[in-house]
C-alpha cells in the first residue's frame, strides 16, 4: 500500500474536533456549524457505516482486505431531514442502525486497519469546500486536516461518558442497560484507539485540549467560539478572509 501523503494549505478553513466517544464532541460539531454556516463531517459515521456494510454482507472484521474492499464501495448518502442528519447506505436509512453499541465497538476494531484509514481518507476529504467545514472525528486535527487553523481536543472521564450514553440510550428507548458493560466497553475501546498504530486518538500538538466531565455544552461551546471568532471564521468572515487573500496573491 501506498504511503498516504499530507494535504497541502487549503484556503478553505477548517474546525477540527477529535475526541473518544461520549465527550460531547458531535454536539458540540453540530453547534460550530450551525454558528459559522460551515458544512458537517461526522466522519465516525463513514467507519461504522463501513461495520454496518461489512455486518450485513457477512465480511469478517479480522479480514483486512476485505474490510477496505467495503469502505472503497460505500454507497453512501447524508440528507439534513427536521433538522437532524439522515444517513442512507445503499437506500437504506441506517441513522440509529449505525449508533448501536456492537456497530460501534465493530467500528473501533475496523478503524485500527491502515488499508481501510486510506480508502476513507480522500472520502472526507472531499466533504471540505466553501465556506468551511466543521469535521467531526478521532484524527481529523492529526492526519485528515493537519493545516486546519482551530483544532479542538474534547475528552472527558470514561465514568462520566458512560452515564451520557444511558442517558442516550433511555432516551432512545432502550431497556435492560448495563452500565458496567458500557464502561467497560469505552474503557476497552480507548486502550484500542490510543494504542493502535494507524491514527491513534491523540490530540494535535497546536489543539485546544478541553474536559468536558465538569463542563456544560454551552461552556464547552463557548470557549471553542471565543477561539474561532478570534481568527475570524464564520462564513461571512472567512469569506472575505478568502477574498483578500486571492487580491494579495494578484
């Protein structure tokens, strides 16, 4: 396999937000676009919609190879409906298919392989075009966007990412949760994300590090906006950031 190269400077700028799951991080991604008017990547999505795909096509997961043949073949569609985002893969809504606790810890495991990074890497790539975008995901600040000029690392304590996600889950509907389980689940999926070769989950050098286990959404939010409002980029801002660039190089 081909080296995957770094991407050059890009005019268009970019708010990385990497973090585990359950700190808060598609919340508050969610939030960013909405105040800048920058487009959304939710790139956890692409690798367990890539568990999804390799799930229901009887692809074992240890098969490395075959894994990275599903991500390359993804039919994938992101469709905004009331407000919400609606993932279709191959036609097929999956939006709370792919938020299941197995499709995640599945997704975890698949992600660690460098041949299934590579095949989604171009994939997110291409979500960045004007005005910004907002990217949502575990490398985005390290590997994906590296030049992106706000990077943000939210994390929070394992214990208090588990009661979020009951709290998630009740609210769902679901019944008979173990809470045990799930810590144990997100303690496992951290030592596998932290400590796999490809793409471990640690913050950018030059990242805005954030714990949310004592924070509120708002302060969280907060404290990021103070960051990308002093480097000006909200849509309209950004824009004209753009403009006077391209003048300078004229």
């Amino acid at each position: 396999m081909s080296k995957v190269t770094k991407p050059a400077a890009s005019s268009v700028p970019v708010i990385t937000v990497d973090g585990p799951s359950g700190s808060g991080k598609g919340t508050i991604s969610r939030l960013l676009s909405e105040a800048t008017g920058f487009a959304l990547l939710d790139s956890g999505a692409l690798y367990r919609l890539t568990a999804l795909a390799c799930s229901k096509a009887g692809v074992e997961a240890s098969n490395e190879a075959s894994v990275a043949g599903v991500a390359q073949q993804l039919d994938v569609k992101f469709t905004v409906v009331a407000n919400a985002v609606e993932v279709q893969l191959a036609g097929e809504v999956v939006t709370q298919a792919i938020r299941k606790e197995a499709i995640g810890m599945l997704a975890s495991k698949v992600a660690a392989y460098p041949s299934v990074r590579a095949a989604l890497l171009t994939r997110q790539r291409d979500f960045l075009q004007a005005p910004g975008l907002v990217a949502d995901g575990r490398d985005m600040g390290t590997v994906v966007f590296p030049h992106a000029p706000v990077k943000v690392f939210l994390t929070a304590s394992p214990e208090e990412r588990a009661k979020r996600r009951v709290l998630q889950l009740q609210a769902l509907g679901t019944k008979a949760i173990d809470e045990a389980k799930i810590l144990a689940d997100i303690k496992a999926r951290d030592e596998r994300d932290t400590n796999r070769s490809a793409a471990p989950l640690l913050p950018a050098e030059d990242a805005l590090q954030l714990d949310s286990t004592q924070m509120s959404i708002e302060e969280v939010y907060t404290t990021i906006m103070k960051e990308v409002d002093r480097r000006q980029l909200r849509a309209a801002q950004a824009s004209g950031l753009q403009t006077n660039r391209q003048g300078e190089s004229e």
